[in-house]
C-alpha cells in the first residue's frame, strides 16, 4: 500500500493507542517501530540469561493510563493494586525504625507516623495536604481526554489558594510550611523529582509539574502494577490496533519525515532497503528532537535524563535492621535515602559534577503483587524481583566514562539499601547461567542507545502543565506542531510523560473531530 489516512513513526504505548483509535474509525493507519518489538520503553524481557524471569525493564508501574482508554480499546489487561503505598527506613538516636503506609490508609499508618514523628501532627497534616491534592485531581485527571482548558479555567474550579501554592510557587515552599518531619518531607517530595532534574525551589517549576503528573492519574493518584509486567500493557495495546485494522512494520528505522499541511511522507530503512509511503497525516511518537533531526531541521538542545535504573532478581527478600515483614516493606515503594535534606544534597553536588555521596533512590518489587513474571520454579524456590530507581543522576555525570560512573552510581545506590538491611544484599541476589550476579544498571546514556530517548529522558524533555497557559481555541489538544498535519503523539506533546496513553489518544481525537 503506497498510501495510508495515517503514518505513525515509533510504536511505543502512545503510537499504538492512536493507531487503535484512527484503525477503529476508518482510517488506514501504519506504524514504523525501530526495534524488533512494539512498545518502547514499556517491554518486558528476560534480562539475566538462562533465568525465567521478565522483568519491566524501564518502565515499571501505570498510574496516569485512564481507565476509559482501556475500556474503549477493549484492552486484556490487569493493573492490580498494592497492599502498601510505601515504607521508608529510618535510622534515628541508635534505632531503626520504619514508616509504613498502607493502602487505604488507616490507624496502622497513623501509629507509624506516631512512632516515627512523636506524634499525630505529622499525619495530621499528610492527611490534609493530600485531600486537597486529590481534589484538586479529581477536577484536572477528566480533563485530560478533552480539549486542552486553560489554566484560568481550571483554576476557577478548585481552591485558589491550594492552586496558587501548587502551580505557582515553588514546592519546596509548600513542602516545608505543611510538614516539619524531614524524612515525610522527603516521602512526599520525592514525586516532585522522579525523572525530573530540579532542587525543590527550582524557579521553572518542573519539579511541581512532576509532582502533579505523579499525583492525578484517574483522579486518586494510584500507581499500580501491569499483571504479566509492562510488557503485558504493549501486548495488549498492539493487539488491540491489530484487530482494529491497523498495520504495525517493526525493524523500520524512519530516517525522513517530510509534510506540507496537506500530505506527508515518510522514509524507513527496512530489511527489505529503503522505503517511503505517502498519507495525509503523519503522527510523531518519538521526542521532539528526534522529529526536528527527521525533519532535517536544526536540533534544539538535547534533553537530559536524571536517573539511574538497577534491576535485579534475588533469591529471596532480605531481611530489615527495623525488623519490619520484609513482605510488607517491599510491596509497596521503598524510600531509600530520601529524607527532604538528603533529595536536596544530592540535587546540589549532582548539579556541581558529581556523583551524589549518599543517592536518594526507591525501590520496587513487581513479584511481590504480580508474581506471574516469575516461572513457577522461582516463584516457589522465594525468588521476587526488585527495579531500582535513582534520582539525581543526570545523564553529565556519565558523559565522560559512562561504564566506570554506572559501576560507581550502582554500587553506591546498592549501598544505601544495603544500609537498611539486616543481612548483605549479595547474599540475597541470584546468580544467572553464567554464575554472574544478576544485577543490570542503565543509566540515561544506555537508555538513549537502547531505545532511542534522546538523552535518555524518560518524559522526551520537561513535563508541561495539563492545560494550556492562555485561553484555548476549539479544538486544540496539546498535540499540535507548527505544520496541521504533523501532530506529536507521544511523551513530548502537552499532557505527555509516563505509560498514560494520553499523547496518544489526544492525537488521534484531534484527527477524529476535525
């Protein structure tokens, strides 16, 4: 076919949520992926050789993915719920504590906030701040499936004053005047910087838009886990555009997208030698950069992921120096360093050069709620997976010798767990089929060569604000570029970022409502 309705360059989640919606309209639609799979940094893979274990390589949970987009896709897909929101180890006075809160919330997570804080004030006003964040979502997650409002719009619509303390000043600001505690300070900040290189009184205020997209998925902020790993959310999605009617080529890397407002065209590199097809609309699900670079346009500067990932399979949990159910521990997000002064250290010395000393990082554990990842030999021999994710790594700390500064940062990111263990967390980890530890790190540079994120920014570049700044015209979608028939429908479109399918439903529902 030497013509499709629609072109879609890159088959991640967002690619294939469009490809489904236009395939299910009538559209003929293609998608070119580069790699061997679909799915981009949303895969699961059996990363230790000779081990049956498929962990979520990159990407790890689903919070902002609307439920009506896997209903109107008629996604086979289980986001299951964790029994625990998160633990945080603490070392205090000669004690080892830990703060536990559950999911729901109840007097059990009260008496932790007690025993750490000394009293209830500190839950008090944990209970407080995130009622009125979760009403603040309940207002902007509906919005996200719609034209883009604009912010004077939403903010007639909730608490200006908790929208002034949010969206206009700094979140350390917030973050500080609210709680006193430095490590519950720390447990709520931390989503202000996940993938976000800032210091909490950044005046740019990227880290308060990371902490929003952290907080208003569905409208309750959960992040759960994909039953079968990540993989199982691209398995369903490419499924589901297939059935539609949708063509999905993988092994084509597009090298040239060329549109003029009326028709487009896209070039790839197939095993088959070069190709081009001809559409009315092309649709990017790479990052804005990559597009400027196909669409031999000067590239902006590149963006700069801010992390560290270190999967892992153990052989067993290892147990705690608190004496906490290392069960309980690890099943929902475990804090590892991440005291509000300990986030600010470490921004503070990555921001100068260097390696942070002690690197704030949290921790998850797939099997411990989805053990189907795992063969049944490994699920009843204790096995369980853990994927770390450290912060305040930006990808300059790599640049001169990416594979000495990954050893580096991975041994120290272990060491800071391995603080909080009662037994060394070498004992725990399994061996592969070689003998080796099965330990794997990929810093943003190995995201880049990996999976083609420039800079290996997981977000494609800053997150924006989910409503446009000034008031709207009709129809806009935040997917919009400068030419009508070239829309982003990925990470980098307005309302990108994370496994949420939101670039490319709105992509594909500004083609449909034209």
């Amino acid at each position: 076919m030497n013509f499709y309705d629609v072109v879609i360059v890159g088959g991640g989640h967002n690619g294939l949520v469009a490809a489904t919606y236009l395939a299910q309209a009538g559209l003929s639609t293609l998608v070119l992926e580069q790699q061997p799979h679909t799915g981009g940094a949303a895969v699961s893979q059996q990363v230790f050789r000779g081990v049956d274990a498929r962990l979520s390589r990159y990407s790890y949970l689903v919070s902002l993915l609307p439920d009506k987009i896997v209903s109107d896709l008629g996604l086979s897909l289980e986001l299951r719920s964790r029994g625990v929101a998160s633990y945080t180890p603490v070392r205090r006075s000669g004690r080892d504590l830990g703060l536990m809160v559950d999911r729901p919330e109840g007097s059990a997570t009260r008496e932790s906030f007690a025993r750490l804080t000394g009293s209830d004030k500190e839950y008090d006003a944990w209970t407080e701040f995130y009622g009125a964040v979760g009403e603040l979502a309940a207002v902007i997650a509906p919005t996200l499936l719609e034209p883009l409002q604009s912010a004077d719009s939403l903010r007639s619509r909730v608490d200006p004053a908790l929208w002034d303390e949010l969206v206009e000043r700094p979140f350390g600001e917030s973050v500080e005047r609210r709680f006193s505690d430095d490590t519950v300070r720390g447990v709520v900040a931390t989503d202000a910087v996940i993938g976000t290189f800032a210091g909490l009184h950044d005046e740019s205020l990227i880290q308060n838009r990371c902490f929003l997209y952290h907080l208003i998925g569905n409208g309750t902020g959960e992040w759960r886990v994909p039953v079968g790993g990540m993989g199982a959310v691209t398995d369903a999605l490419a499924a589901a555009a297939r059935r539609a009617g949708a063509v999905l080529i993988t092994n084509a890397a597009v090298t040239a997208v060329e549109v003029d407002g009326v028709r487009g065209s896209v070039t790839w590199l197939g095993g088959d030698g070069e190709r081009s097809v001809d559409c009315k609309y092309v649709l990017s699900n790479v990052a804005p950069a990559t597009l400027d670079a196909l669409r031999g346009r000067d590239v902006a500067a590149k963006p700069e992921g801010s992390q560290l990932k270190v999967n892992l399979l153990l052989s067993r949990l290892p147990a705690l120096r608190s004496g906490d159910d290392p069960t309980r521990a690890f099943a929902g997000t475990f804090h590892i360093d991440e005291d509000y002064s300990q986030l600010e250290s470490a921004y503070r010395t990555a921001a100068a050069g260097a390696l942070p000393d002690v690197p704030p990082s949290e921790v998850y554990c797939h099997s411990l709620t989805d053990p189907s990842i795992l063969s049944p030999e490994l699920i009843a021999s204790g096995h369980h997976t853990l994927t770390v994710f450290g912060v305040h790594f930006p990808a300059r700390l790599f640049a001169a010798d990416n594979d000495s500064a990954r050893a580096e940062a991975t041994r120290r990111v272990l060491a800071g767990l391995d603080s909080y263990l009662a037994e060394p967390l070498a004992d725990c980890i399994a061996r592969d089929a070689d003998g080796n530890l099965c330990i794997e790190s990929k810093t943003p540079q190995d995201i880049e060569n990996s999976i083609g994120m420039p800079g290996g920014h997981i977000f494609h570049g800053d997150l924006q604000w989910p409503w446009s700044p000034t008031p709207t015209a009709p129809n806009l979608w935040g997917t919009e570029t400068d030419t009508p028939n070239l829309l982003l429908c990925g990470s980098g479109a307005r309302r990108g970022g994370a496994v949420s399918g939101l670039g490319g439903h709105n992509a594909a529902m500004s083609i449909l409502t034209r």
